[in-house]
C-alpha cells in the first residue's frame, strides 16, 4: 500500500504541477545549449539525473520517452545515449512490469484485459520470441507490452534482456534522429512508412524463424 501510494502521489505531481510541458520538442530545442554547458560542467550527474528521471518515468508508464530519448543524443552524443538509454529503458520497463504483475494486476487485467488476452496467448504458445517482435515493431505503445506481460508468466529476467535486445534497433533510430534535433520539426518526422514497413519485417522475422525451424523438425520427424 505504501508503494503503491508513493506511486499515485508521484503520478499526481507529474501531472498537477504539468511537468509535461518540460518534454515537449520545442522546449529541448530551446534548451540544447544550455544542457550541453551542464553536461560540460556536470556531466556524470547529469547522466546519472537523466538515467533515474529515465526509469522512473518509464516505470510509472508516464508520457515523454520519445522526447527524453531525442534529448540525451542531443546532449551526450549518439554512443553515450544509445547505452544510456538502452539501460535505462529497460531496467524502466522490466520495473513497470514487476508493478503490473505484483501489485496492479486486477487493476491492469480490468482496464486493458480485452486487448492484452492475445499477448497472454502469443507468450503461452512462442515465448520471448513473441515478446521480441513486439518490441521489434514500433506500432505497439510500449507501456501497454510493460503492462500485459505482467499477466503473463514470462520471467523477469527474460523479460529484461529480450526486452534489451529488442529495443535496441528503435533506440538507435530515435537516438542518430536525436543528433539532428535542429532538423527534426515533428516526432512523425522519424519514422517514415519505409521505415516502419522495415521494422515490421524485422520484427516477424524471428517468429518467422522459428516457424520454419518446428516445421522442418516436425517434417523429419
């Protein structure tokens, strides 16, 4: 109760004191040069600031990824945000997902249990390949995979490292688009449909994969 509190409370404050307004496009364009004299001056406080405001804001599913993720490439450079960001993205994730399971399940399965009955399935019957192309494919909001794999009975642990490693194509995307914040007019800007359409097969070529592979065992057999 005290956790979840803590979390009501801090969801509450994002939105009362509209924090919000601080991760919109406009905002870290005009600050890029005055982060950039901060991170001179500061700079592994800053990175440590940037990771926990990271995690805790993908942890409480709160909006601003996408922007956070264009900052840190514009501040720190394309190696130092993709690790960054990486980590961070990932420990925030895996925690929004111990959140779903342990301590907001009834709540989750109440609010989303119609659209989340289908990752439940992909899980039972392909395992963290499923989850892999979710996160593959960036049509899916990710809070809503953080969410619905709390329903299911993927561990933690793989949950995490799959979660990683399958992110990682669409962080380096945001992150080389962060570099040339100066171009970037729009978010929709970065992807573009051949882009996405490139993601997609990306994303179903592991379950693709492993499709063929139990057919071909199955035909030896």
């Amino acid at each position: 109760m005290l956790l979840l509190g803590t979390m009501g409370i801090l969801i509450a404050l994002f939105f009362i004191f509209d924090l919000n307004q601080y991760l919109t496009l406009e905002t870290i364009k005009a600050r890029q040069q005055d982060l950039h004299m901060l991170y001179n001056e500061h700079t592994l406080a800053l990175l440590a600031g940037y990771a926990a405001v990271y995690i805790l804001s993908t942890a409480l599913s709160l909006p601003g990824a996408t922007i956070l993720t264009l900052a840190g490439a514009a501040v720190f450079g394309f190696w130092t945000a993709l690790i960054v960001v990486s980590f961070a993205s990932s420990i925030g994730a895996s925690l929004a997902c111990i959140v779903s399971r342990y301590l907001l399940r009834d709540w989750v399965r109440s609010r989303f249990g119609n659209r989340l009955q289908r990752m439940d399935e992909g899980i039972a019957h392909e395992g963290p390949f499923y989850l892999f192309t979710l996160r593959l494919v960036p049509v899916i909001p990710f809070f809503l995979i953080n969410l619905g794999m709390g329903l299911t009975s993927l561990p933690i642990r793989t949950f995490y490292w799959v979660s990683q490693l399958g992110m990682l194509p669409g962080t380096a995307v945001y992150v080389n688009a962060g570099k040339e914040l100066g171009k970037i007019d729009s978010l929709s800007a970065i992807l573009s449909p051949s882009l996405l359409a490139s993601f997609v097969l990306l994303g179903f070529f592991p379950l693709a994969a492993k499709k063929t592979l139990a057919f071909m065992r199955k035909r030896n057999r």
